[in-house]
C-alpha cells in the first residue's frame, strides 16, 4: 500500500513539474520553441533567391 502510494505522489509531482515548466502560458518551453520556429520561418521566408 505505502509503495504505491509513493507512486501515485511522485507521478503527480510529475505532472505538475510538467505544467509548471512546459507549458506554461508565455514563458514554458513550448512557447519558446514556438516564438524561435516563427523567428526563423520568417527570416527563412524573407530571403531572396
């Protein structure tokens, strides 16, 4: 019972590591990668043959 209660606590500390840094809202990992594609797709897309 205590072993899986020690897993179900660390999965939800998982889970919430994974929201807190992830996919927070303008400042998580996600966003950053996004804001960098959109950075690059545009200075891909403003070269000139």
């Amino acid at each position: 019972m205590r072993n899986i209660l020690m897993t179900v606590m660390m999965l939800v500390v998982v889970i919430l590591l994974f929201n807190a840094i992830i996919t927070q809202d303008n400042t998580g990992t996600q966003a950053q990668i996004q804001s960098q594609g959109n950075t690059a797709n545009t200075r891909i897309s403003n070269m000139l043959p």
